[in-house]
C-alpha cells in the first residue's frame, strides 16, 4: 500500500509545481537583516569555519598572536564566482580547488583550508551552474565530482542543442514560433509521454508562464545535477537536505538574478538583484526590500497573505540555475552588431527578428508569479503592482561577479575572494560597476572598497595576478554604513598559466581532455601556479583574511604581513597618461609584455600531463 502511495505520488510529481496547504508561517519578511535561519545557520558554520581558518593560520606560517586571534574571534570569509558561461564553471572549480583543503598539494604551500574557512559562497550564471550543481550534490571536492562521478559530461554527443538537421530550425523561427524551434534541443523528446516537451507542457497546464527559461533550465539539468528523472522535481531548497549543508560544511550558498522593471526592456545598475538562498529568495535593495520562503516561491500572495493555497515546486534547481543564467537578450546585443561574429548575414536577419519578438513578448526571460505582489516593503511601484516578476541573467548589468548582495551591511564580511571569469580575460570592470553601485539608492546597503578605473587595471597588471583591494580600513572611513567597514578584497583574475582559458562564452561543448586542462588552469590562477611563483602566497592570503580583526583589535601587523601588503595590495595610484591601452602578446607571470616571455613556467601544457589529475 506505501509503495503504491509512494509511486502515485513520485508520478503526480515532476517539473510542474503543484497546489500545496499554505504554511501557517509568515510568507514575506522585510529585508532590512538576513533570516533567522540563516542566522542560526551561519553561528553553526562558524564553529567550522574558526577552526578551519587557526588550522589554515597555522598551516601557513603566520605567528602564535594571529592564530590566538583567529582562535578568539569570528572572522567572516565570502567567495564569489563570476559569470561566464561554462568558462567561469570550469575554470570555478578549478580555482574553488585550489581553496580546498581536499585537493592534493604540495605541503605548505597551498591556499587548502579557505574554503573550509568561508562562510558564504555565491556564483552567478556560469557561477550559478558551478555553485547549484555542488550544493545539490553534497559540495564533492573536483575529483568526486568531475572524475569519479563523471558529473558535467559536456562532451559533443550531451551538448544542449542537437547541431544536426539545425537547418529545418529556420521555418519555426521564421515564423516566430518557438515551441517548434525548441525541439532541437537535447532531451526534447526522450520516450513515451517523457521529455522536456511534456515537462514544460506539464506547466504550461498548472497555469504557469513558461519561457525560453524553462527549456534551458531542463536542458542544463542533465548536465548540472545527478538526479534521478534529470532532476525534474529536485528543487532548489533541497540544499537543505543535503548533509554537507545540515553538518556545516559548506558555505551557505547563493546564486543571483536581476530583475527587469515590469514595462521596459532595459536592465541596468537600478535592475533589482535578487538572490536565492536555500531558505529564501528576494532581494535587499530598497526597490523590492522583501524575501519570501523559496518553498513557497510562485505562490499568488497579496501584501503577504495568501487565499489558503499555496505553490510548492516552482524553485526547481534547473529552473533557478537557468533563471541566473537566462541572457538571451546578450545574444541579440551581439547579433545587433554587424561584424561582431561570424554568423552569416541571412542567418543574423532571421534569427535577431525571431529574438526580438521573444524579447517583445517577455519569452526570453524568465517569468515568475509575483509572490511579493502589493507589500509596502519596498520602493518601487512596479515591482510591488505588477503579477509577475520578470528576471534574467545576474551578470547583465554589469556586475558579474554576484558581490552586491554578499558585500551588504547585514552580512557583514570581513575578506571577500572575488574570483573573476568574466569577458574572455577580466579586466576590472565588473569590480567598478559594483563599486559605483554603492553611491546609488539601489546599492544603500553595500559596502565595497575602492577600486582603480579600467584603464588603471589593465596599465598596473591588476588583472595579471592576484591583488587586494581595501588593504586599510583607516583609509574607507568614507565608505562606512551603519558602522560596517567594507571588507577586504582578493581579487582573483582568471589569467593563462597552463591552458588558454579565454574560453568563448558561446562554446558549449569541451572534450574531457579540454575540460580538465581548463579547471587545472583555474587552480594554477588561484594557486599562483601550484606555490611556485612566490612560495608566501598562501600567507599573504592569511594576512588578508585576518586584516579587518587586526584593525579591530587596533593590533599592528606583522614584518611579514606588511611585506605581503606591498607586494599585493593596490597602493591608490591611477594611471593618470592618456596612453591608449593596446594588449600586448605575451603573457608573463605578473603581467603582459611585448618582448618575449622570459618567464619559464608558462607552455602549452597539454591537457593529460596536467598535475591536478595526473594520479588518475
Ligand atoms: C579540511 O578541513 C576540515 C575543516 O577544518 C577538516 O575537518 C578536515 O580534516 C580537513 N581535511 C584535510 C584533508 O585536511
Ligand atoms: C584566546 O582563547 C584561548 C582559549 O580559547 C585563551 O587561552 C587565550 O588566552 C585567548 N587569547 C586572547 C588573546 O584572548
Ligand atoms: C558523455 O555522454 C555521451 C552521450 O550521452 C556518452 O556517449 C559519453 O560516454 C559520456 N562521456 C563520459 C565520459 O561519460
Ligand atoms: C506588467 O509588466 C508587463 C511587462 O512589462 C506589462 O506588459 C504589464 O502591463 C504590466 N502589468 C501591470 C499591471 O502593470
Ligand atoms: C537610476 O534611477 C535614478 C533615479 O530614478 C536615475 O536618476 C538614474 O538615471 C537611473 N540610472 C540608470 C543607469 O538608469
Ligand atoms: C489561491 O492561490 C493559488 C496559488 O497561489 C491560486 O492558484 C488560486 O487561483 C487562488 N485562489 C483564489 C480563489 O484566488
Ligand atoms: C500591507 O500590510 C501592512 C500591514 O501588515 C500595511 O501596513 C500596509 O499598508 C499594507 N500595504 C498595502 C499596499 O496594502
Ligand atoms: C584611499 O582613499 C581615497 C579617498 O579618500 C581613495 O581615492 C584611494 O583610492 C584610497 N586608496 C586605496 C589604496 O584604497
Ligand atoms: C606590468 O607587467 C609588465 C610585464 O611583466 C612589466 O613590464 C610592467 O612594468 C608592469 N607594470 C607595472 C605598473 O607593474
Ligand atoms: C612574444 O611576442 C613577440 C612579438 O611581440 C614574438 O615575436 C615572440 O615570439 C613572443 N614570444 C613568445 C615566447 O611567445
Ligand atoms: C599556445 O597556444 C595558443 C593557442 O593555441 C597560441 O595562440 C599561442 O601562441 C601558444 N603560445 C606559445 C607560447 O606557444
Ligand atoms: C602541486 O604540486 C605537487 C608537487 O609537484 C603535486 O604533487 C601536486 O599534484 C600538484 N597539485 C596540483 C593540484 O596540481
């Protein structure tokens, strides 16, 4: 009889979410603090992450009065993974390894340990696909996931879209008819009555706007997730269940959304940033101001009160990775310009028409019910009146590094790793678009500390190897909010050291051998090429991430750590000549240069000598 019931129940599920009891508990909370739940959580996490950091302290060298520091305090770490497509989730956890303190290294000179240190994790679209698929998949280290579980096969044959027949797509993009033209996606059809095609149907008929949103969320669940019917019904607050999450042992993560101003077609730095959360999803910004349980996220509510039903299944984890990562309306920008790519004339005509027709009709983004509908929380009067909220890719307004809703006066941070993979080499400018937010009346409760213009980036190698921006809190009195100091920044730019990683956004198929080779770069970028370009490196590191403490506790810093700041630390100067930048050919181990590379450690190492999987 429970079998029967079990299996009634498994088939009555699946990606469409249903009709639930509403919760006796209140649905909509200001967003003025973060929740009790992740208060509680957070105080839990801590008592890991104060050992893992005196162990790291130790590990590293530094003296007995740091580790006596670290030991007695609770020094607040955040790591922030970039957007950029399948390069920022390679190269992601190629870099999140070399924080790792399961990645094999040579003794004492790895940053192993900061991962195991950090609080809260977030990743936006490319960083979206990383962070859900570990978080969903009880936080493995890269071996687990990429070579013992074979997770991520992203290899031509299990690509998203099937390149064969593409041409018979033309007629249903022609006539702008895209539930045709979706049918040359991967899993489409998979059998009888199964497929994207009915998953998608499945919601369409529970009364829900579906999207080209859906389709990739669905499609990128075969790939992100190891579930069972391709993660149909797994749902993004399932993070909850895993047992890394209720021990601890990972950061609390998120993954970020902007959402678009109902009645326009414009996102910028006034786009509202949504995060979602295992417990929550909403925003801090003072236009929307508002969480909601995730739970219950779809859920038609009225200034928070809700008719006695309620909507469950509607965060599914495809769908929230798909939303973070929905940036169709980036391929019209590039289609808009003529000579931008490759694409042939007649192909750029029809398929720019056929994406601007689902831009019109808002089918290019992801839609969900307005579960904040009609609440005084928040600022803006479209977002609170309209029925739906309409959301898209976290990285399109500029800020491709997910920051803004981590560097906040509620989480107050102390150090923040922001690991850039955006454009096909960083160069800064998603750190000043996020740094420039926080003069606005959107960005009123973030806290960043100065960062230098592009030109000075790019000029000062800023973008060639690891710096640190924040380095003395004396010096951003002006940049203080209700007492919180921004935090330190490590600012980890992706970079060549062993593999050419300006991997194309638009590549979406990688041999294994490909695959490896580019999260082995992601660790040489994080890891300062395994601890051989300068051997204090994971110091320097424990140097920054006590920083704030030490200011704090008015302790001065050690000969050594001082040592660290100057080779490190971004002194405030700004390249003031109006020499135009032209990007030099080679790339050396501190910056670029158009003599020849004298620095030996970089080749063209091919994929399988590669060290991070040679044991293999
Ligand atoms: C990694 O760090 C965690 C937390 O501090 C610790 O429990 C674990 O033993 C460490 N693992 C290794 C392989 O050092
Ligand atoms: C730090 O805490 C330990 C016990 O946890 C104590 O022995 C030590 O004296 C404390 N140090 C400082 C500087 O407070
Ligand atoms: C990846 O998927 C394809 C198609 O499903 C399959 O043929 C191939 O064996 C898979 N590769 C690995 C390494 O599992
Ligand atoms: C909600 O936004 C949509 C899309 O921008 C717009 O067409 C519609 O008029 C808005 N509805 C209301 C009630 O404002
Ligand atoms: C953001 O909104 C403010 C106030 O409405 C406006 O002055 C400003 O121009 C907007 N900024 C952008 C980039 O649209
Ligand atoms: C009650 O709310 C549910 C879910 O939000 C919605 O589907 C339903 O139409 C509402 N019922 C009434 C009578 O408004
Ligand atoms: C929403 O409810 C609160 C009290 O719970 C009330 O103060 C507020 O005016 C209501 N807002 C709207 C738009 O009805
Ligand atoms: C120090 O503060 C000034 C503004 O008071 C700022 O212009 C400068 O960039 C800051 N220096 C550093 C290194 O952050
Ligand atoms: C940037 O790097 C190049 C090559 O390593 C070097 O020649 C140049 O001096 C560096 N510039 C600065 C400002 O450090
Ligand atoms: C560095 O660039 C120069 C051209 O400026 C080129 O001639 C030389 O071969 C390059 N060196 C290496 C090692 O790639
Ligand atoms: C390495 O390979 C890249 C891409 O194939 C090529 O552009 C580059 O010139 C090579 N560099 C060296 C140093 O051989
Ligand atoms: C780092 O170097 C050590 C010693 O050469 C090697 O054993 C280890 O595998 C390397 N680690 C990675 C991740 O490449």
């Amino acid at each position: 009889m429970k079998l029967i019931l079990i299996l009634l129940v498994t088939a009555v599920l699946g990606y469409a979410p249903q009709e639930v009891k509403c919760p006796s508990t209140n649905l909509i909370r200001s967003g003025e603090d973060i929740s009790e739940n992740e208060k509680n959580w957070i105080d839990n996490r801590r008592k890991k992450t104060t050992a893992a950091l005196s162990e790291y302290i130790k590990n590293v060298g530094l003296d007995d009065d740091a580790v006596d520091l670290v030991e007695n305090s609770s020094i607040n770490i955040g790591i922030a993974l970039s957007g950029g497509g399948y390069r920022s989730m390679l190269v992601g956890v190629g870099q999140l390894a070399a924080l790792d303190n399961r990645t094999e290294v040579t003794e004492g000179s790895s940053l192993g340990g900061i991962m195991q240190s950090a609080n809260y994790i977030s990743g936006l679209s490319g960083g979206s696909y990383l962070i859900g698929s570990l978080s969903l998949n009880n936080w493995p280290s890269v071996h687990q996931s990429v070579l013992e579980n074979d997770l991520w096969n992203l290899t031509e044959a299990n690509q998203l879209v099937n390149t064969n027949g593409l041409w018979t797509v033309i007629w249903p993009v022609l006539t702008d008819n895209l539930w045709e033209a979706l049918s040359h996606i991967n899993h489409w059809v998979t059998g009888k009555d199964t497929g994207i095609k009915y998953d998608l149907q499945a919601k369409k008929d529970a009364g829900f706007p579906v999207t080209l949103t859906d389709a990739w969320g669905r499609d990128l669940s075969y790939q992100l997730f190891s579930e069972e019917n391709n993660a149909e019904d797994l749902n993004f607050s399932d993070i909850r269940d895993q047992p890394a999450f209720k021990n601890y042992d990972m950061p609390f993560p998120f993954i970020t959304a902007i959402g678009r101003e109902p009645g326009t077609i414009v996102y910028n730095t006034n786009s509202t940033v949504f995060e979602m959360n295992p417990f929550e999803m909403g925003s801090s910004d003072p236009s929307l101001n508002s969480f909601t349980d995730i739970k219950y996220l779809g859920s038609r509510l009225s200034n928070g009160t809700n008719n006695g039903t309620c909507v469950a299944g509607f965060e599914n984890a495809g769908f929230m990775v798909g939303t973070s990562s929905s940036l169709f309306n980036e391929y019209l920008d590039t289609l808009v310009c003529d000579d931008c790519n490759s694409l042939n004339f007649a192909v750029k005509w029809v398929l720019k028409k056929f994406l601007t027709y689902l831009s019109n009709t808002g089918q290019d983004v992801a839609q969900y019910p307005n579960t904040f509908k009609n609440n005084s929380f928040g600022t803006s009067r479209k977002l609170a009146t309209n029925d739906t909220l309409y959301l898209l890719d976290g990285g399109l307004a500029g800020e491709v590094i997910p920051i803004t809703p981590m560097m906040t006066t509620q989480r107050k941070l102390d150090a923040v790793f922001a690991l850039d993979n955006s454009q096909n080499w960083p160069d800064g400018s998603s750190l000043i678009t996020s740094y420039e937010r926080q003069f606005t009346e959107q960005g009123k409760n973030m806290v960043i500390p100065y960062v230098p213009d592009q030109k000075t980036f790019l000029h000062q190698n800023l973008t060639a190897k690891p710096t640190f921006f924040g380095c003395s809190a004396k010096n951003l009195t002006d940049l203080v909010k209700d007492d919180v100091v921004p935090p330190l920044v490590i600012y980890l730019p992706n970079r060549p050291y062993t593999f050419w990683t300006n991997i194309s956004l638009y590549q979406f198929s990688f041999t294994n051998e490909e695959k490896k080779a580019i999260i082995q770069n992601g660790f040489e970028t994080v890891s300062r090429l395994n601890g051989t370009i300068d051997e204090d490196w994971p110091t320097c590191v424990g140097c920054a991430v006590i920083r704030r403490e030490q200011e704090r506790q008015g302790i001065e810093q050690s000969e050594q750590c001082k040592k660290c700041f100057e080779d490190y630390c971004w002194d405030g100067t700004i390249y003031e000549s109006d020499e135009p930048y032209y990007p030099p050919l080679n790339f050396t181990d501190s910056g670029l240069t158009n003599d020849s590379v004298t620095y030996e450690g970089f080749s063209n190492v091919t994929a399988s000598s590669s060290s991070l999987f040679s044991f293999f």
